[in-house]
C-alpha cells in the first residue's frame, strides 16, 4: 500500500492508504473499524487486485497519523473520504466498512451519492436509541459496559479503557475465538498495534450521538452483512439497519464478529455486480 498524508479543509492532517491503480477502473473505498487503523487487510486487497479494483482508505481523526477533530460527528466522516478521493483524483467509488467504519460507510453514500455510489457493510452497529431495537440486547457484558461508559461522556471512557488492561474472552463467540489465527487475525493485531485509543473514544461518542444524517435518505444499493452469532454488535441491528434502508440487502451468516471478517471478499462479486455503480478513477 502507498501511504501519504493529505490537508483537509482547515489543515487537518488526513494520512491515507492506495493500493495503486490496477488494469481495472474499479475504487473501493475501505472504511476501516474502531481501535485499529486504516490499513486495510493486505488477503483483501490482494482480491481486489485480482478482479482489477483499486482499494484507497485513510486513518480516521485521531486514529494512526490523522490529526484528531474533536466532536466529530460520523457524517464528518464522509467529508473527510471525499477529500481523500479528491486528492487521488477519484471520480467514484463504492465503499465497505467493517465494525465501526459500517456507520462510515453508510454515511458515505448518504451524505455525497454522487462520488460514493454503492456501500457494503459486515457487523456495524444501528443509530443508538433506534425506534424499537434493544441496543445492548445480545452484546456481551465487556461491550455494553464500554458503551454505558461512553454515554457517560469522553473521559469515563478514557478511564474505563484505560483501567482495561486484559482482554475478556467471555465477550468473543465461539466462532471468534477459533477464528483467532490466521491472515485475518494478524492483520487485525498490526492495526491495531499501529494506533492508539484516542481514535476509539471519538468513534464510540460519534456512534452514540446524532450521527447527522438519515438512513432512509439512502438511495444507493447497500449490502448489509452480519454474523448471526456477534455479541460486539448483535445481528439485531443489522436487521433493524436494514429495515431503515429501502435499498438494502440482508445477509445474516454463521458467525460471530471476527470469524466473518472475510466475508469482506465476498462483499467484491456484489459489488462488481453493481457495474458503473463501483466507481471510477480519473488516472
């Protein structure tokens, strides 16, 4: 991957991730998800390459080299990637996010349809206080603690994080934690190794605040993928996310939240079947 870094209107400093134009004319815009950075996962790539997609992503605010923005919402989030795509001389892109880069990339094709025309998402979470779904029905004890320390405000959440210093096991699905070897899991180790927590508590006060645009505003096809056994983000909102997206296409797979990490690769023929709709690059 080439990375460099970028300004943002203002002089933020965007650093940014391009696997290089390829024969073909396709842009993948990976939206990477909460406490590692933007590096997307090279077994990813490497696909993409095969069928000719070009892959781009960028660090979010305070997460690897990106400068933090304080307060950001998940709609700034899309401002942010079109300046990415700005500075690559991108026309379009369809974009996929994992975790917490899904709310990202919904946010993409919401807030800017014309440079971001389609959208793939695996194991986001919904809106929190989405009309009729128990957010924290299904999620693990570590999770909802985490997040009931969020809703608390930045610095509780800065102190639980910090007074975490060993991982539960008890929050991972079984599938998880048969899943934990492998290119995938190592990848995820890397990321996250490369940033610090910074990213995280800004990321979790923007998933639980106003997001700053509407689901049903969406007119781009989205896939919405999630695995039926996650208890980080239960499958529940999946559901409910697909419920507001007239556009959308639900597939629940076995699974928990790491094991279906690659169905990212399977997210490509999807997104491939979109033809125009999968973006094109000016160079």
């Amino acid at each position: 991957m080439i990375e460099s870094d970028i300004d943002a209107p203002g002089g933020r400093r965007i650093h940014l991730y391009d696997s290089g134009r390829v024969g073909g004319s396709g842009v993948i815009y990976w939206q990477h998800g909460a406490g590692m950075s933007g590096l997307p996962p090279l077994p990813f790539v490497h696909r993409a390459r095969d069928l000719g997609i070009r892959v781009v992503s960028h660090d979010r605010p305070g997460y690897g080299r990106s400068a933090p923005q304080s307060g950001r919402s998940v709609a700034d989030g899309a401002r942010d990637a079109t300046s990415v795509l700005d500075a690559l001389e991108i026309e379009s892109a369809a974009t996929l996010g994992l975790s917490a880069g899904a709310m990202h990339a919904l946010a993409a094709v919401a807030v800017n349809p014309l440079r971001f025309t389609a959208a793939a998402v695996l194991g986001g979470p919904a809106p929190y206080g989405a009309v009729g779904l128990d957010w924290f029905a299904g999620m693990s004890a570590a999770n909802r603690a985490e997040f009931e320390a969020g809703l608390a405000g930045a610095e509780p959440l800065r102190s639980h994080l910090s007074a975490t210093t060993e991982v539960d096991l008890g929050m991972f699905a079984a599938a998880d934690l048969e899943a934990m070897h492998g290119p995938y899991w190592q990848w995820q180790l890397d990321a996250a190794a490369a940033t610090s927590t910074e990213g995280t508590i800004d990321d979790e006060l923007a998933c639980l605040a106003d997001w700053r645009f509407r689901l049903d505003q969406i007119t781009a096809p989205v896939l919405i993928m999630h695995g039926a056994d996650d208890t980080f983000v239960p499958a529940t909102h999946a559901r409910w996310v697909a419920g507001a997206i007239p556009t959308s296409t639900l597939r629940i797979e076995p699974g928990g939240h790491i094991s279906t990490i690659p169905l990212v690769e399977e997210s490509l023929p999807w997104l491939l079947a979109s033809g125009p709709r999968l973006g094109l690059s000016r160079r």
